[in-house]
C-alpha cells in the first residue's frame, strides 16, 4: 500500500502502509509482504505520509536499506504510534507472549515483512520522521541532488492529514514543475479537521489521486455537525443510566 513517484531524478515513496489483515495467518501475508516487492528501498530519497493510517510499514524499510528522510505531520504521526502501538500489543510478539494473539504463526512465517515488529523497532522508525506544518516547504537539496521542493496541505479527512504539492526542475516559462498527490481526502464540513486546502492544488501540472474518499449521503440529507451528534448520544447515555441501565461505547483504537 504505498505508490512510488521517479520525477527527474527524485524518488519519493508515497505511503508507507501495511496491506490490510487476511483472514489467516498461514498464507505469510499478514503483515503486508506482498505489497512492496520489487522497491529497492536503497534508492528511496524519501517517504511521505499522509494520515495517521499510512505509516504502519516504516519499522521494516529500515531493514532493506532505505536511508532517506521521512515526512508527515504531528497529528499523524501520534495518531500514528497508537495505531501501531496496538498492533504491537495485540498482534506482535509481545501480544503473543502475553496471550494476546488471536493467531497461531507457525516458523516458516517468519519472514522479514511477515514477522511482526517490535515496539523499539517501532520508536526507532517514528523518531526518524520530521514532523511538518500545513505550507511549510522542504528543500530536498538538503540530502539529495535534486533541487526540489515538498509542502503538506490539509486534506480535510482526518486530524493532520494531508495532500502534497511537488516541486521540481524548471519549465520553459521558468515556473517549476509542480505534481499534486490528492491522498485521502474529503470536503465533508463536519469532519473535526481542518478544511481541505484546494488552492495550492490549482495550477499543478500533474495530479496524483490517491484514496480520495467518496462521501454518498442516504437521500442526498446534509449530515448532523459532531456537536449535535454528540448531544443526542449524551441524551440516549443520559436515558440509559436512569434506567440502571450500563453504557458500552466500541470505538477504534485511537478513539
């Protein structure tokens, strides 16, 4: 789950996640093996992470030699390590030891991208990212030979998640050469992130989309603001607890 992007002499990862769980382990696919091969990661200038969801291979690129600079935002980044907290506790060697598994790996498993990844291999690959803020630009002739520039804009899907505007070489009109990469994204008003960012999008002269999320509302209605759908799930609490009744909450790992 991840896209490779070779634009005049850059090379940039675009996502670095883990294929989603099958139903069985015994296949070797669990932790997403099938999904880079063929990348040479020793040739990889960098990685680029858009959301929260899209790091959770970073601890095994380490081990195939990449040596490149890693970039996503704050609030990705530790909605991020939650994420993949949990997958350590739950699904990785720890987890096992602890009974935690709901799987039973057998030897010939363990394989680089099928062996789970420890939580200092999982601190080791997050302390590596250089978080960024929403239009602040990176030179990338600061650790490669190309004279680039990478900036995150707001996507509009979740809390820090983002869309990237790529700059390189310079046309005939003296302009750089610009690509947008649209990742997951929305425009939806009543998400709790910022708006999505179309303007620095404009102009660009090549667009990359990605998992742009398609919202369809039942009967085309305009959904209820967070504010008031948190209000009418107080009152149902409020009507529960009053008749002895006990509340249980399933919410994702992150909250």
């Amino acid at each position: 789950h991840g896209m490779v992007l070779e634009v005049r002499g850059l090379k940039i990862l675009l996502e670095c996640a883990l294929a989603p769980f099958p139903k069985s382990y015994k296949n070797g696919e669990l932790w997403g093996r099938s999904s880079y091969s063929g990348v040479d990661f020793a040739k990889i200038d960098c990685v680029l992470c858009s959301n929260f969801a899209a790091m959770d291979a970073l601890p095994y690129i380490d081990q195939l030699g990449f040596k490149g600079r890693i970039f996503s935002t704050e609030p990705s980044v530790r909605g991020g390590k939650i994420m993949m907290q949990q997958r350590v506790n739950f699904e990785g060697k720890e987890g096992m030891n602890n009974g935690h598994a709901q799987f039973s790996p057998t030897e010939e498993c363990y394989t680089l991208w099928t062996q789970p990844y420890t939580a200092k291999e999982m601190d080791e690959a997050m302390n590596r990212i250089t978080r960024l803020t929403y239009g602040e630009t990176v030179k990338t002739n600061s650790w490669t030979d190309c004279d680039g520039e990478i900036a995150a804009y707001s996507s509009g899907y979740a809390i820090g998640s983002c869309n990237w505007v790529i700059s390189v070489g310079v046309k005939a009109n003296g302009e750089p050469f610009k690509i947008g990469y649209i990742s997951a994204s929305s425009s939806a008003a009543s998400r709790h992130s910022r708006g999505f960012q179309l303007d620095p999008l404009k102009n660009c002269d090549a667009l990359i989309l990605g998992d742009v999320v398609e919202i369809h509302y039942r009967k085309f209605k305009v959904p209820k603001s967070p504010s008031e759908n948190i209000l009418n799930l107080c009152k149902s609490i409020e009507a529960a607890l009053s008749n002895d009744s006990r509340i249980v909450l399933p919410v994702r790992p992150c909250g």
